[in-house]
C-alpha cells in the first residue's frame, strides 16, 4: 500500500540556517505531494503542494520538488526563522486509494535565536 | 466563515463511557474525514466520508462509529472509550476529496481515557 517515510526529529537550527526535511514516498499510482505544517496546539495546515512529477510547489520561502524517480519529496528553506518552528507532515493523496490522504510521522522543527 | 470547528476542544472520560466528538464545517466541502494524532505515529485515518449518507473505514476504525446526516457536521462516537484511544483528534474536510484537493483541519479535541 501506499505509504511516506520522513526524517527523524526533532530538528534543532539556529536562525539563518539551511532547512531540510527529507520525505520519500510509495505509492501505486501517480500521488499529489504535499507538506503541511502544525504550530503549537493548532491543526495542521497545508504549506504547499505538487501534483505532477517536476512541480515545485512553494510558499513561505519553502519549495519542494516531486521526483518521481527518486520517490521523493524534500523540504527546503534557506533562511529559517524562529517563527518556523513546528512540526512539518509530509503527505501524499492517491485517487486508487480512494483519495485517502496518508501522512507521514511528522518532523519537529526548533529554531533558536 | 469559521472553516472546521470542533467540540469539546478537551474531555476526560473514564473507561467504559461513551461521548461523541463534534465537527462542523461551513465550507460547503463533500469530503470529511477524522483523524488520530499520536506521538511518534503521525496522522492515522479513522473514518470518512465522501458525501452526505456515505461514510466508510480508514486504518483505524475499531471502537468508532460515524454518521454523515447533513454536508455540514460529521460527528466521532466512542463507543466504550479504552485508555488506547488517549490521542488528539482532528477532523478535516476538503472540497472533494480528489488526489490535489487541500485538506482543511479543525483545531483538534484531546481526549484522556483513564
């Protein structure tokens, strides 16, 4: 079935620092990607999104590009701030699974000062 | 628009009772959806729905139930709460449910079981 593989965290960055969060993914079909983020006792809303192989999506300062032959999805930002600080849930969408969403175990992020 | 709202926003309950977790949503969305939230594991379906009257399982049904009367509200009962279902619970709606569709969340119900 289809499944997403994250990094471990938590992730501990001084401000100004290069971000990345790896997300590889299996799926049976062609997924839409996605990367959303929860800040401190919120839900989770979406960062941004691609649903074809190439796409960038971004938003924030974040990108991320779906290669489809390397199955993967990072997150990327080059100048994190401490307002960045959240936990980062990548995601994939398969219309053969019935549009289910299934997420990734989430990637804790701190930036300090 | 108040997007997805959720009630209670905490509840404890002892073992053997049973409740039911509210969600609303004001955005006209086809597609609902609740999910558990607990630590290490991610975000795991529990039920969901792709329409008024049609409701089906996700990876963890057992010990829930669903019904979907109106487009609005998608409520969450426990059946006989177990110390296993201590989690945060969100629902979520989007317009519907196709593979690119983003995905709106409530802000979520921590439920204690003891």
């Amino acid at each position: 079935g289809n499944s997403v593989t994250q990094m471990e965290g938590p992730v501990t960055l001084s401000e100004e620092a290069f971000l990345t969060i790896n997300c590889t993914y299996t799926a049976t079909g062609y997924p839409s990607l996605f990367w959303y983020v929860q800040y401190p006792g919120e839900g989770l809303q979406l960062l941004l999104k691609a649903t074809k192989a190439d796409d960038k999506g971004s938003n924030k300062g974040f990108e991320a590009t779906y290669r489809k032959e390397t199955t993967s999805f990072h997150l990327e930002k080059g100048s994190v701030q401490v307002s960045d600080s959240a936990v980062y849930f990548c995601a994939l969408s398969d219309l053969a699974s019935y549009d289910k969403v299934i997420f990734g175990p989430g990637t804790s992020l701190s930036v300090i000062p | 628009n108040a997007g997805v709202t959720q009630t209670p926003k905490f509840q404890v309950l002892k073992t053997g009772q049973s409740m039911t977790l509210q969600c609303a949503q004001d955005m006209n969305h086809e597609y609902m959806s609740w999910y558990r939230q607990d630590p290490g594991m991610g975000l795991r379906l529990i039920h969901y729905s792709v329409g008024a009257g049609i409701t089906d399982q996700g990876e963890v049904p057992n010990g829930y139930n669903v019904s979907r009367s109106t487009t609005e509200d998608f409520p969450l009962r426990l059946l006989s709460a177990a110390p296993s279902q201590t989690s945060v619970y969100f629902c979520a709606s989007s317009y519907s449910g196709g593979g690119a569709d983003e995905q709106f969340f409530g802000p979520g119900t921590r439920l204690t079981v003891l």
